[in-house]
C-alpha cells in the first residue's frame, strides 16, 4: 500500500497528476512523464520535440492549475480523493451558512398529474456540474475524468392551495443517490445517470417541502427542499456530520419548471439541484484500526517464533 503526501491510496484509485503535482514538486514527479531528472532538465534548456512539448504543455497546465487550486485553498486546504473526486473539506463557504461541501447541477424530473396516483411516485436524475465553484468544474473536482451523478425518488405526500394558482406540496420517501462513473458519459438519461458505484446515499429525515405554481399539471414551477441523513455510499464517513438541523447532514433544494418535453407519456420537469453540508476528513473506523494492530501483533509473533531458528 502506498500513500502521496495528501493521504491519497496511489495504488487503490490512482491520485491525478492535478493534484500530485500540486503538492510534490514537480523535480520529484520527473518518472510520472517518463523521464528521469537529467532528461527533464536538458528538456527544459533547449526547443522540445513535438511529443516532449505535449508532455511538457500538460505538465505546466497541471502545475498551473495546481497553483490555482493551492492559492484558492488557502493555508488550511484540506484536500481529499473520494474515489477521484477531489475537494477541500476545509473550503470557505460560496455564501454564509452553506458549509464547505456545495454541489450544483442540473435536473430532469418526473411531474405527477393531480388526482392520478400511479403518477405520484417521482423520479429525477441529473449531472453535478460543479462542487465549490461557481462554474463548472468538472474536470477540476474529477480530475482523472469521472463523473458524478445523481437519482432520487420520492412519493406525492400532499398539495395544499395557497390561492389562486399557487400551492405547497410535500414528498416522502427521497432518497437521492450519488453515482461515481469512471467515465463522463452522461446525457440527460436515466442509464448514464445511475452507472456507476453508489458515492453517497442520503435519505430524507422528513418531508421534502415546498410550493409552486401550476403543481400538479405538468407545467409546475417552483421551489422544493428538504433536510438529508447520510445512509451510504462510498464517501458517506466524510458527509456524516449531523451539523444541519436536527443533526440530519445536508440539505437539499431544487427549483423546477417545464422542461417542455415527455417520456413514455409522463412530462418532464427541469432546474436546479443544490447538495450543502459540511464535509469532514474521514478518520479509519476503530475496526480497521484494530485489524492492523492484529496484524502487525501477528507479523510480531511471526518474527519471535521464526527467531530461534534463525542463525
Ligand atoms: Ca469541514
Ligand atoms: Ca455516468
Ligand atoms: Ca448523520
């Protein structure tokens, strides 16, 4: 097993030279382009050949980068690799109060038809654009070119008229998952959003709440939100706060108006999906703690009873 200097396991999910060779110096990385320290620097001293200027080229764009992402970071950057998604859990809020974990993208979901209940179980699925940023940042928070995506479900619990075309509704049962794909193949569609392994799994505590206009006939508008359990999921130690209302993890809000298109007969609704919370560097479970203290007590008695014999 190995380890760069950010705690990043290079030989479980390889470390990205994004951020390598952000915090190694470049002089200690010269093997990663495929040459040793002396080529390297006869290589920087005279014109490069074509395919050593692309290697050279990619190298400063990371180094770059990296900079950028160091000086963004501050003093106190606290940078993780869940998989190849890569953020700060020390990151300055975007606004006051949102924590240092925000994602951001866009969403495609079901609408339900008032008075018909086979319509009121509620699907969604969509694409986080950016994490911390305010463009996006794919490429940046999925350096090695994963992506990660989201479903959700969720069931019609009430709509009740507010006047006029106005209403507040409510859902039970969300549970939105988060899906790291090894590749960015999403398009707008279920399939490429759900590939994957399962990052995170949050579940509503309550209700999702919300109001709108037009609720309920396919060409609702509005705002909806609702307060998250982290249940699962690859990342889920690093989410797993309870520093949001009542100790739930994270908060969920999403706007949504007509998409102006069907599937399989049921309209499609689109906006916004927003993920918050506070993200923490997670520490090893007591369990795996205590596995590698058994092991290394064991490799002990390994060497005791492997001593007498020795000469
Ligand atoms: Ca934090
Ligand atoms: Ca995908
Ligand atoms: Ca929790």
């Amino acid at each position: 097993m190995s380890w760069n200097v950010i705690g990043c396991r290079t030989d479980y999910f390889p470390c990205h030279e994004y951020h390598e060779v952000s915090l190694i110096s470049p002089r200690l990385q010269p093997r990663k382009y495929g040459m040793d320290s002396a080529v390297l620097e006869k290589a920087q001293l005279r014109r490069f050949k074509p395919s050593r200027s692309f290697v050279m080229k990619k190298f400063l764009a990371g180094a770059a980068m990296a900079t950028a992402l160091l000086a963004s970071a501050g003093a106190h950057a606290a940078l993780v690799n869940v998989g190849g998604v890569v953020w700060d859990t020390e990151a300055a809020a975007i606004l006051p109060q949102e924590g240092d974990f925000l994602a951001h993208g866009g969403i495609y979901e079901t609408a339900f038809t008032l008075g018909d209940t086979s319509s009121y179980s509620v699907t969604g699925r969509g694409l986080i654009e950016r994490i911390n940023y305010t463009a996006t940042n794919l490429d940046s928070y999925c350096p090695s070119g994963c992506e990660l995506t989201y479903t959700f479900s969720m069931v019609l619990s009430s709509v009740t008229s507010l006047g006029g075309d106005t209403a507040a509704f409510s859902f039970s049962d969300l549970v939105i998952q988060v899906w790291l794909g090894s590749a960015a193949n999403y398009d707008g569609s279920v399939a490429s959003a759900s590939d994957g392994i399962l990052w995170l799994e949050l579940t509503a505590r309550d209700l999702l709440t919300g109001f709108g206009t037009g609720i309920g006939t396919g060409s609702d508008t509005g705002l909806g939100s609702a307060y998250l359990d982290v249940t699962g999921g690859l990342a889920a130690a690093y989410f797993d706060t309870n520093t949001k209302l009542g100790g739930t993890d994270m908060v969920f809000s999403s706007s949504f108006q007509p998409a102006g298109f069907s599937e399989n007969g049921v309209a499609i609704l689109t906006g916004t999906f927003d993920l918050k919370g506070d993200s923490v560097q997670a520490v090893p479970e007591p369990a795996s703690l205590a596995l590698v203290g058994l092991g290394l007590v064991g490799l002990a008695g390994v060497r005791r009873r492997r001593q007498p014999g020795a000469r």
